[in-house]
C-alpha cells in the first residue's frame, strides 16, 4: 500500500471579489509575517503552500487559504482535485473539525 501524498498549491489567482492587496494582508496576518515577505506568491508561479502525508495535514492550509481569498488547489499523488463538491466536502469537513 502506498501512501498519498497532499499538497496545497498556490499560483497567484484569488476568489472573486478578493483583489491582491486585500488577500496579501490577509495571508499575512495568518502566517504573522510582512505583507513584503510574500509578495513574490503573487508572481504567477506555482508555489507548494502545504505538503504533507495525510489529508489532515494540508487540509486546515487549504482552508485557511480559500477563506481567505486565495484560488488554491488541492493535489492527491500530484493530481489536481477538481471536483467541486469534493473540495466542498473537504472544506466542511474541516470545518466541524475546527469548530
């Protein structure tokens, strides 16, 4: 049995109507860091957010960033996830988890 592995991409699209500034000092104060410090996510390359071997690992990541406007994608084994109502799923599951 081989194990999965997740990750959590960022390339620089954000969720409508979240403009660039907005979600910059939104992932700034969740990673308590400089809005300076992670402009260069913004550039339009690929950037790994979150890795990990288990889907709780990555999953609080994927969420934090979509609910902060961030256009992330989820990938299973280097496979995007693209089904919409498996990351919804995924986004409420995690959500009971935290809450």
């Amino acid at each position: 049995m081989t194990d999965k592995r997740y990750q959590v991409i960022f390339e620089g699209k954000l969720i409508p109507p979240i403009n660039q500034m907005t979600a910059l000092r939104r992932l700034a104060a969740l990673y308590n860091v400089k809005k300076e410090q992670l402009r260069y996510l913004f550039d339009g390359a690929s950037y790994c957010i979150k890795s990990g071997e288990k889907r709780g690992d990555v999953m609080p990541y994927f969420v934090a960033c979509r609910k902060i406007g961030l256009d992330v994608q989820l990938l299973i084994d280097g496979k995007a996830v693209r089904d919409e109502k498996e990351i919804t799923a995924a986004v409420s599951e995690m959500d009971q988890v935290l809450n």
